[in-house]
C-alpha cells in the first residue's frame, strides 16, 4: 500500500459484499472498487447466495445480520451446497464470542466489526489477497 492507502496490487479479487446498509454497502464497494477489486452488492443473504454461485468469488464479505437469510444461514447454505470454496469473512456491529464461534464452525475465516476504519478494510483485504495470490502460487505438495 503506498504512502496514501492507494491499493498497489495489479490484481484485484472477485468480492461478493452483503451487506443489508444500502449507504455501508455502498461505501465499502467504491473503497474496494477503487482498489481493484470487481465487488458484487448483495443486500440480503438470499442474493449473497445467488452471487457467490454466479461469480465464484475469492472472497465472501457478509454481514452477520441480514434480512431473508442471516449471515449463518447463508453459511450453512454454502456447506450444504458443498462447501465454502473462497475466504468469508462475517461482518457485524457486534463482536459476540458465540456468533463468531458459530460462524468459524461454519466455515468463516475472520470476523470484523463494522467499526473498523477504511484504511483497516483496504488493509485486511489486501492481506486476504497475498495470503490468496500465496496459496495458489505454492504446488499443492508444498502446502503446510
């Protein structure tokens, strides 16, 4: 990241962002847009399904409380289906221990709160993105 925030990475990811704040959705997507990265909105856990079956993204940022599907449900839909095949990251205003248990349990990488800046976004997205451009860069045998 240079000295401004500015993303310097040539590659972006494919994000599905949920997110049910229509004004949060909204700015994390031009943030992460801005960055490089192709985001797909989705403002209930129903269409953040839908997205993450069209677009195979590499990352998953869904907020724990959405309507039609929560943010757990949507989590086990993906196990059901087959499995989590991307990095999710659970979203809340809350760091409740149970729901973040409930939700690595279910396959979740991280858990943020939505108090976090957004430089911290641009931050732990770019190092979801190494850690991501790592594992597909090391032969499988090589892998930990």
């Amino acid at each position: 990241m240079s000295i401004t925030g500015e993303f310097t990475g040539t590659a972006g990811l494919t994000i599905v962002l949920a997110e049910d704040d229509p004004g949060l959705c909204a700015l994390y997507a031009t943030v992460l847009g801005t960055d490089g990265h192709r985001v797909h909105q989705a403002n209930d856990g129903a269409r953040a399904l839908e997205l993450a079956a069209e677009v195979a993204p590499d990352l998953l940022i869904l907020d724990l409380w959405m309507p039609i599907l929560n943010g757990l449900e949507v989590l086990e839909c993906l196990k059901r289906r087959g499995g989590v095949r991307f990095k999710v990251v659970m979203l809340s205003n809350h760091a409740e221990a149970e729901k973040r248990l409930e939700g690595f349990a279910l396959g979740a990488d991280d858990y943020w709160t939505k108090d976090l800046t957004l430089l911290d976004l641009r931050e732990r997205v770019r190092e979801l993105s190494r850690g991501l451009a790592s594992a597909l860069s090391t032969p499988p045998g090589d892998q930990p």
